[in-house]
C-alpha cells in the first residue's frame, strides 16, 4: 500500500510540475494574441491614410498607419490591446479623424506581420518608436500630443505616459496590473508567481502628470469593472461608465462615449 501511495504522489507531483511548468513555458501564448499579415495600405482603409515604419531602441523596424488631419487639434496615439491588429482598431480612427484628431495606429513587435516578439519590454520601446515619430518626423508638439490604452495597452500607455507626459491620457478598460486580471481567469494556478511580464498600469497611472480619463463598461467579462475603478482611483481620473457593456463591446470600440472621452481631452 506504501508503494502505492508513492506513486500516486510521484504522479501528482509530476502533474503538477507539468501543468505549471507548461504554463510559465506558453505564458506569453496565452498573453498576446497577435493577428498577423499582410494588410492593405494605410491609404486603402482611410482616405489620407499613411504608411509610416517606426524604428524601435532595439532596431526593429515596424509597420504602422498615420492618419493625419489638417490644422488638427491634437494627434492620439493609439497603444492597442493585446489580441489582433491595427485593422481592427481602423472604425477608432475613423471617428477620430472626423473629430478633427489625427491618429497613430500602432501594431507591436510580432502583430500585424511586424518582427519580433510580444513583451512588455518590447512593447515600451514599440511605443516610445511611435511617440518619436510623431513628435520628430510628423513634427507633433508634445503638448497635442494624447495617448489612448487599450485593456493591456492601457497599462503600456500609462507607463510611457510617466516617462513622457502628454496633453492627455485615455485608458479603456484598465487592469490593475496582469497578474491580478491573470488570477481571476486561472484562479488554480499561482499567476503572481509564474508570470514574465508585469504590467502594473494602477502603480504606473498613480504617477501620471497629465489630466487621465478611464472608460469601462460595467459588464465587462475580461477586466473585473471593480479593477478598472481602482486605476481610476490610483489616477484621481474623470471615470466613463458605459451600462452593460462587455469588454469587446462595438461601444467600447469606437462608440459615441469613447470617443468624447478623448476628443475632451484634447487642447
């Protein structure tokens, strides 16, 4: 019977090891979810639209669109989620643009058909890329300069937004941080522990010198409503609640209510 026990307790240990060592081993699977390419030319999906390559600290060089409007108000550089690519983020321009904002779709390292990689280290030299092509090649003054951060790209924003403060700084959908949002969808495993990538966006928010908004939807199935709030606390943001609304949600996309959040905090 002790022989039996042994092994039954070899085997769970094995398991054990097996499923978290598969999971810090994938993480980054799980984490970033990129649509790749080819995709059509920025010219082809918005009239004026261009296309623009980004050269990272690292020496990527990556594919991006630019959406320029004459005598704009502002320029919103777009930090996206962390799943598809900047096609799916075409309908926030759109809206921007009509708004008189011009726009920077971005798509990070490994997205969209660009090199590399996903990581959190990436992704903050693939946004400081974009804010130096605006602010030196489209001649963009920082003070009409904002950043918009999607769900993971809020966190990514937020972070830029300490080093290089701008006019304004817009985060949808906000988590604390990922490994809080990574315990609510894998509460068997201990997240805290096995995770690379950090992205703290309410420690990162709590230092922002710029006026910040949050906008969430108060359904939201992916990014606990309650932890969208604490970044907005941390932030001492204007909040934007959108009733019923779940974290894909066309609303939160490109709806009437996002969009005013961040036409409001433009110059």
């Amino acid at each position: 019977m002790n022989g039996v026990r042994k092994r039954v307790v070899v085997a769970v240990v094995i398991m054990v090891a097996v499923v978290f060592g598969g999971a810090f081993a994938f993480q980054r699977k799980l984490v970033f979810l990129p649509t790749g390419g080819p995709l059509p030319p920025a010219g082809d999906v918005l009239p004026g639209g261009r296309d623009v390559t980004l050269t990272t600290g690292d020496g990527l060089r990556l594919a991006a669109w630019y959406f320029p409007v004459d005598s704009t108000r502002a320029t919103v550089l777009v930090a996206p989620g962390n799943a598809g690519n900047r096609r799916m983020r075409v309908p926030l321009a759109r809206a921007l643009t009509a708004r008189g904002l011009s726009v920077l779709l971005v798509d990070y390292r490994g997205y969209g058909g660009n090199p590399g990689a996903p990581t959190e280290a990436g992704l903050a030299l693939d946004v400081r890329a974009a804010r130096e092509f605006l602010v030196g090649d489209a001649g963009v003054r920082p003070e009409r300069l904002l950043y918009f951060g999607e769900s993971l790209g809020a966190a990514v924003a937020a972070e830029l937004a300490v080093e290089h403060p701008p006019a304004g700084l817009v985060l949808r959908s906000p988590f604390t941080d990922l490994a809080s949002v990574g315990a609510r969808h894998y509460p068997f495993l201990p997240v805290r522990w096995l995770l690379l990538d950090e992205f703290a966006t309410e420690r990162h928010v709590a230092r922002v010198a710029a006026p910040v908004t949050v906008v969430y939807g108060s359904a939201d199935s992916i990014v606990p409503p309650g932890q969208s709030r604490a970044v907005a606390a941390a932030a001492g943001a204007s909040t934007v609640v959108v009733a019923g609304a779940d974290h894909n949600d066309p609303v939160l996309l490109d709806g009437t209510r996002l969009v005013d959040a961040i036409t409001d905090l433009a110059p």
